[in-house]
C-alpha cells in the first residue's frame, strides 16, 4: 500500500552510514481489501535523526543528528471493514 505514496515519500528507514533512504517495513494487506481502501499509508517520521535532511517534518523534542528515536519510520493506515 505504500506505492500509493509519492515515489520520494516511499521510504520508511534511513541508514545512517550512507544516508540512504530505503523501504524495509512493509504493511500486508490482501488484495480485496487493498482494493475496498481508498486509504493512503500515514508515516511517522519525527523519530529520525536530522541527518536525513529530505524529512521536512519536524522531530520529536530532543531528536537530533546525534540522537534518533529510531532509524524506521511506523506507519499504518485506516481502513473501514
């Protein structure tokens, strides 16, 4: 579900070493109920250090190039059974 994303917005993990930016974490879905959602994926990146400077969100207070919250960013998605 993350391909209904912007191709930049399609990443959910930066690598510090090379400040690459990757998807790793994936969200399952079937197919029917990919197909009955409309919904578009909701990332949370405010965790990330701020070498990843293609986040333009703010951070958590305290997140910094030295102190991340994480290096994945969650995601998840509402969906209406």
């Amino acid at each position: 579900m993350i391909d209904r994303l912007p191709v930049a917005e399609r990443f959910t993990h930066f690598f510090d070493k090379t400040g690459e930016l990757r998807q790793l974490d994936y969200l399952l879905v079937s197919t029917s109920l990919a197909a009955q959602s409309g919904a578009t994926p909701i990332l949370i990146r405010k965790g990330l250090s701020t070498k990843a400077t293609q986040v333009t969100e703010p951070r958590f207070p305290g997140v910094t190039a030295k102190n991340e919250a994480s290096d994945h960013c969650p995601f998840g998605i509402d969906v209406t059974l």
